[in-house]
C-alpha cells in the first residue's frame, strides 16, 4: 500500500518547527556574537589600560620629572664638559627658536658678594722699548667667581683672672652660655650641620666623611646629638608662634607625603606621614609674611589634619583625599581643590593616546593658567574681575566638555574617570571664581614638600617618632626662612644663640624670620 502524501498542514508545521530552529539559531548566533563584542570591548579596555600603566611607568622612570630633568642635566653637563675640553677656545653662539643666531651675554655677577681686588702691574716700571717713563691711561678689569674654600677652626674663648690688691678678691667675665653644656659646637656649626641634613638632605655620616676631609675627627652620634639639642631651642619659635599665627589666616594650603618610621626593636618601619601647611597669600598681593609649617603623624589619617587645624575658619585648598572631607562638613571650612590634579589625570591619559577630547581638555586647562600667570600679583579684587570676565567662560566650556562628552564614554575608561574627577568636585574647582584670594591649584603645598621627597632618599626612614617629629620643627623653620627670603642657616645661629641666652617669651614676634630680617638690616644700617 503506498504512504499516504504528506498535506499541506503537514509542511506548514515542518516550515514552522524550521523557522523556529533558524530563529534560535540566530538568537545563539547574536547572543554569541554580542558576547564576543563584549569580550573584544574588554579586552580593548584591560590592553587600553594596561598600556596607559606601561605608559605612566615609563614617564616616571625616564619622564620629565624634576629628578629625571636634574639626571638629563647630568648628562648635558658631561657633554658639555667633554666639548670644552676638546675645543676650549671656541666661543658658541645660542641659537634660539626663532633659528636667530644671538651672542653670548656678558652676565654681571651679584654686587652684594664680597670683592677681592687684584691689581697686576707690568714687570717694567719703564718702557721695554726705550726705556722712558710710563704715564697711566686707563686699566681693563675683568671679575670671575672664585670660591673661599670652607675653613673649619677653632674658636678659643679666653677669660682672664684678676684679683683684688685690697681685699684679693676674684673677678672673672662669666662664661657664655653654649647650646650643649660641655659641647663643642659654636651656634654657627650647629646651623650649619642643622641646614645640612635638612635644608640640603645629607645625612650626619655623610657630614661625618665631608668634616674628616677638612681635618675634623668628629663621631656621626656627636652631630646627631647636637642637632637634637640645637632643634629643641628652636621649638618655641615652631610651636608658641609659627603654628599660631598660621592657623590664625583665612586661607591655608595643605599637602602630605609618606614619613617611614622605625618601629622599636621589631625590625620595620610604620606608614607615617609628613603634613605640609602653608599660609602664602603673596600671589594676591597680600603683604602678610608666608608661613610654613610641618606636623608628623604615625598615620594617614583625618583626624591628624582635624587636631592641626582645630579653630581654623577659612579656606583649604589640598587634593581629594577622602581624610579631608569631616573638615568641610561644619561650613567653617571651605574645600578648594587642586586644578593640577584634574590636569595630571588627563594628561596622563592625553599622553598615552591624544585624542580630540583629552586635546580639548588640556587646551582649555592651559588658557585658564596662561591667564592666571597674567594677574598673578594683583590685588584680590583685580583677580577677581579677570577671572570673572576671562576665566569663567573657558571654565564653564570645560565643564560642559566634562558632562557631555563624560556620559558617552564607558566608565571603565581612564578619560572618563579623570572627568568623572572633576565632575563630582566640580564645586571645589570652580572655588576660586568667586574669591580672588583663592588658587586654582595646591602647588603651594606641593613645592613645600617636593624637597623632603626628594631627600627622603638619602635616609629612608625615621629612627623614632620623636625623630620624625624634630624633622618637622627644622624643617618648618628652614622653608618658612626660604618663603621670606632669610639665610635659614645664619638665621638658626643667630636666634638659637639668643633663646638660650634666655630670650624673654614676650618678644618671640622679635625672631619670627620676618621680623629677624628686618632687624638685622637695622643693625647693618645703624652700624654703617
């Protein structure tokens, strides 16, 4: 018997469970392809970042930071010193970009530095030629720097006996009061060995080996002991009026930067810090003295920040650290972020892979501090009618940038981060348009604790707190004299002299580097 044909609802079911089939396999087809999009996007982004790290690595090894510029300098001294040596007579011209060839100035050396004159007379008082007499008509001079070699000597302090032909008493001038009893440091050597291992970063063994090469047989432990004493009379001058008066300004800067400290007897070292506070207003054209303190902290904490700045009103202006954020919660201090900061982020981004919107970003950053370097010095008023007419329109382009161009872009992204940066602390950037006392950046703080950074090398760790602690006294000390244009060095031996020649408290404002600068140009006046 032959099969039965198969009907039409038959073949209508067999093209419905087919399309049903393709149907699935098109949806495994897509959700497989969406699947590998979405992988490929990934991968996209982990290689994206992963480069932008090699990149950020790179910079910072063999970038222009200022230690990589100071070991380029290095090698461009080295050049230049073998080009010298193999053609000494030869005069270069600078060629500048203009492809303008110009010559070499002559540049005047400072006329305060002391002068020795060397008068050099012919070697005949008659003339080699006939032997006439010779008359003047005129001398050439010429000035180079030479260099008084560092002498260390030693200071003997005689004090003559007399007595009485009468009643044979005994009178004798009183000894003068040294910085360490039975010490054998005058005040200046203790500035001078203060300023060295704080003001310049070299370590008390490596004075050791510099002093034994001048004749000095002195041990590491006398110099470390020394400086403690000599910074411990300066700790009036930090504590009872820099730290005051400081926190008395309505604005204050504020940085931070890792302080390794050894921990006892257990063979490794604490994350401490080192806190930067800074009170400079003179880019306003304020005339109120800059001021410079240090405070170290077994920890990176806000409650470290918190207690420093008890009773502090005014502005801060320091970076996002999340430490920051119980201060501004009152209202009786106002945040004021770091512009610099949002520039690095994108820059760091920009420079691994520019593209259009990280180009316009950092064009719009430039203006805005092109116009800055323009008013800085100003009254706040003036600041504050350029930034009003000038910078806020290039502000507001930029933030606009950052909220619209920001919400296309995957948010694992390192640009939409950094705009995702400025967007939630948009407020605290946009500060200094509304105040011409403000900063639109906290480098400030930053240059005040480049240096410690930058020596930090050279000991790595601190032995004790106590020790971390005298590094913020000195170090407080020596920058606030840096900021207001003091020889930090003959300014420590001279006030440590007069503290422990009991100094009355009263008149502490009389050795604030300020007012001690002043001072010593009244006495040079006064005994002119």
């Amino acid at each position: 018997m032959s099969e039965q044909a198969p009907s039409i609802a038959d073949f209508l079911a067999r093209i419905a469970t087919l399309e049903v089939a393709v149907c699935a396999r098109d949806t495994t087809i897509a959700e497989r392809d969406e699947q590998l999009r979405r992988e490929r996007a990934e991968a996209a982004l982990r290689i994206q970042r992963l480069q932008l790290r090699i990149d950020r690595f790179n910079r910072k090894a063999f970038g222009r930071s200022s230690e990589k510029l100071d070991q380029m300098r290095l090698e461009l001294e080295d050049l230049e010193t073998d080009f010298a040596a193999s053609a000494p007579d030869l005069e270069l011209p600078i060629v500048a970009d203009t492809d303008k060839v110009r010559v070499l100035p002559v540049r005047k050396l400072n006329p305060n530095l002391p002068r020795k004159r060397i008068v050099r007379e012919p070697s005949c008082a008659c003339c080699p030629g006939c032997g006439g007499d010779m008359r003047a008509m005129g001398q050439d001079s010429e000035e180079m720097l030479d260099l008084a070699a560092q002498a260390w000597q030693v200071m003997e302090t005689v004090r003559p006996k007399y007595s009485c032909r009468t009643c044979d008493k005994i009178i004798q001038a009183p000894a003068p009061a040294k910085a360490i009893a039975r010490g054998k440091l005058s005040y200046a050597a203790l500035a001078h060995i203060m300023m060295a291992k704080w003001g310049y970063y070299l370590p008390f063994y490596r004075q050791v080996q510099m002093m034994a090469a001048k004749g000095v047989d002195i041990e590491r432990s006398t110099l470390a002991r020394s400086a403690g004493y000599a910074a411990a009379l300066l700790d009036p001058i930090y504590n009872n009026r820099i730290r005051e008066i400081g926190r008395t300004r309505t604005k204050i800067h504020t940085d931070d930067t890792r302080l390794p400290i050894l921990a006892p007897g257990k063979g490794r070292t604490h994350k401490g810090a080192l806190w930067v506070y800074v009170a400079d207003d003179r880019n306003s054209g304020s005339q109120e003295p800059p001021i410079a303190w240090y405070r170290a902290t077994m920890g990176r904490a806000g409650e470290s920040v918190m207690s420093e700045l008890a009773g502090f009103t005014g502005t801060l202006q320091a970076d996002g650290f999340s430490g920051y954020n119980q201060l501004y919660k009152g209202g009786a201090i106002r945040e004021a972020a770091c512009l610099a900061h949002l520039r690095r982020k994108i820059f760091d981004v920009h420079d691994s892979q520019p593209t259009e919107l990280s180009t316009t970003a950092m064009a719009g950053i430039q203006a805005i501090y092109w116009i800055e370097e323009e008013i800085r010095g100003l009254p706040p008023a003036e600041r504050l009618a350029a930034r009003r007419r000038r910078t806020r329109p290039l502000v507001r382009a930029l933030r606009r940038q950052l909220m619209r161009q920001g919400k296309g872009l995957s948010r694992h992204a390192d640009i939409a981060k950094a705009f995702a940066y400025g967007t939630r602390r948009w407020r605290a950037f946009n500060r200094f348009l509304y105040d011409g006392q403000l900063e639109p950046d906290n480098l400030i703080a930053e240059r005040a604790i480049r240096g410690f950074t930058v020596g930090r090398r050279n000991w790595l760790f601190s032995g004790s707190f106590a020790a971390a602690e005298r590094s913020a006294v000195v170090l407080s000390i020596i920058e606030t004299c840096k900021l207001c244009g003091v020889d930090a060095e003959a300014y420590m031996a001279d006030v440590t002299e007069r503290i422990q020649n009991d100094w009355p408290a009263s008149r502490w404002d009389e050795l604030m580097p300020w007012n001690w600068v002043r001072r010593q140009a009244m006495q040079l006046s006064s005994a002119a």
